[in-house]
C-alpha cells in the first residue's frame, strides 16, 4: 500500500536537529554515490520522526542535492516508509494468498476488533498501528505477523491477541525467529545504518525453511552442476562469459562482412 503525500500530519512542522542533520550526511558519506544513500536516510527520519515528514524530506533533498519531489516519489513508493506516525510496535498482519487462507485474514479482523482500529491506524493510547501487508516470504509458517518487521510465526487470533496485549504492557517480547522486539523507532534506526548489537538474537532460519536441505542431506542429493553457472567456480565463469562474448563478435563480424541486417539491430 502506498500512502499519499497528502497525508502529512502536524509532525511536518518539527525541523530536523542539528545532530539528525549530521547523521544524515553521515550516512551520504558512506556511498560512492551520495544518493544511493537515500533510502536509510528515510529510515532515519523516521526513527527520529516516527514517520517521512515533509521537514525530513526536504532535509534529504537538501543533503542529496535533490528536488524534494524526487525524495518524495521514493518515500511514496515504499510500503515501509509511512507518512503518518506510527505508533510503538508496528503490526503487520499478512494477508496474502496462503496466509490468508490458513487464517491470516481472521487474525486481521480479530485484532482490529480488539484494538479497535482499521488498517493502517493507530490504537488510541499510540502503542500498536495495525496494518495488513503481502507476503513476507515467511509462507512456510503460516500465518505470520510481524512487529516492526520481526517474525511471529504459525499465528492464530488468539495468539496474535496476546502478542498485541503484551506489547501495549510493556513485556518483553521475543520473535519467533528474531531478535528482542524494540520499538518502530528503534528498529527505523537499525535499518538507517546504526546497528544495536541484537542482530543475532534468537534463532534464525527455523526446521520449516530448512525441510528442504535436510531430505536432500539425508537422501545424498547435491545441485547438479549442469551447464550453466551454477556448481562452477568463479574463474570457470570469467572463462566462460569470454568465451561467450568472443563468440558473439565473431558472429557479428561475420554478420557485417555479408551485409545483412544484424538480427534484432532495431532493438535498441
Ligand atoms: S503469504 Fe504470508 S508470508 Fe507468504
């Protein structure tokens, strides 16, 4: 879901501090391209902000030396990026096809009961924004939530209830496959670049992801190094992409001597 840039809210009038502005050239100065930096530099903005205001846009451009519109058009393309403040824990319901179906859709409705909101709004005492989002290629433990892009796998609506309860409480929550859950801001800041030294709590890939290596472990099955470039070694690669460039010229060379028409010389 994308949101307007007509959403901004009372936030846009918070100017960035001095110390925020020199984060975000922090984070300019470590591409080769200044710009490639954009996109943490949003995120920062947003974990000082708690969401893209029109303040940390135009602070953006400022330091990329772009138009605000070009900041803009990226802060409104991205899901991630939200132009309305999100409350502590953002919850992402999936509702995509499998999850759906194994009941992602019935805990999307049971907690906009509970908290009594709609999709993409914030519960009245700011701790939970709810919002339902596509797959997050976590379909093997259906139903997933996240919160603030942690997984909570094999979800149900009474599960998820209690995750939202435990949340708003202030427990001590663990992901499934994760990390402690921190706050939206604290994990905004996480993704701009500035790491919180958690990135290997809790287990990673669980048995379900890892069904697949384990039968073909258990049965002797390798990939088949085939033709192509899988199960080569890199030097076998170079070797080969030569080869293949070298074959095309000589092809093109041969094209040119006769006169014809290269095939697909329109192309371009
Ligand atoms: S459909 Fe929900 S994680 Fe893929």
């Amino acid at each position: 879901m994308t949101e307007p840039i007509s959403d901004a809210t009372s936030a846009d009038d918070e100017q960035l501090s001095s110390h925020t502005m020199s984060e975000l050239h922090e984070i300019a100065s470590r591409y080769p391209q200044a710009r490639s930096a954009l996109l943490p530099m949003l995120h920062l903005v947003q974990s000082v902000q708690g969401c893209v205001t029109t303040a940390g846009i135009e602070a953006c451009a400022e330091v990329l030396k772009l138009a605000a519109a070009e900041v803009a058009a990226v802060a409104t393309f991205y899901t991630m990026y939200k132009r309305r403040p999100v409350g502590d824990y953002h919850v992402g319901v999936c509702t995509n096809t499998l999850c759906a179906i194994m009941g992602g859709d019935a805990i999307f409705e049971r907690l906009k009961d509970h908290l009594d909101v709609g999709n993409d709004e914030t519960s009245e005492d700011g701790r939970i924004t709810l919002e339902h989002v596509e797959c997050n290629a976590a379909c093997d433990y259906a139903p997933v939530v996240m919160v603030n892009w942690e997984f909570f796998d094999n979800q149900t609506p009474e599960s998820a209830t209690q995750l939202v309860d435990s949340l708003r409480e202030g427990d001590e929550v663990r992901a499934s496959r994760g990390a402690r859950v921190c706050t939206w801001r604290e994990a905004e800041r996480v993704l701009a670049g500035y790491p919180d030294g958690r990135a290997d709590e809790g287990p990673a890939a669980g048995p379900a992801s890892l069904a697949g290596l384990a039968l073909a472990r258990r049965r002797g099955w390798h990939a088949p190094s085939g033709n192509g470039v899988r199960g080569r070694k890199p030097t076998d690669v170079v070797q080969a992409v030569e080869q293949a460039d070298t074959r095309r010229a000589e092809s093109e060379t041969k094209v040119s001597e006769s006169g014809a028409e290269p095939k697909g010389s329109d192309d371009a």
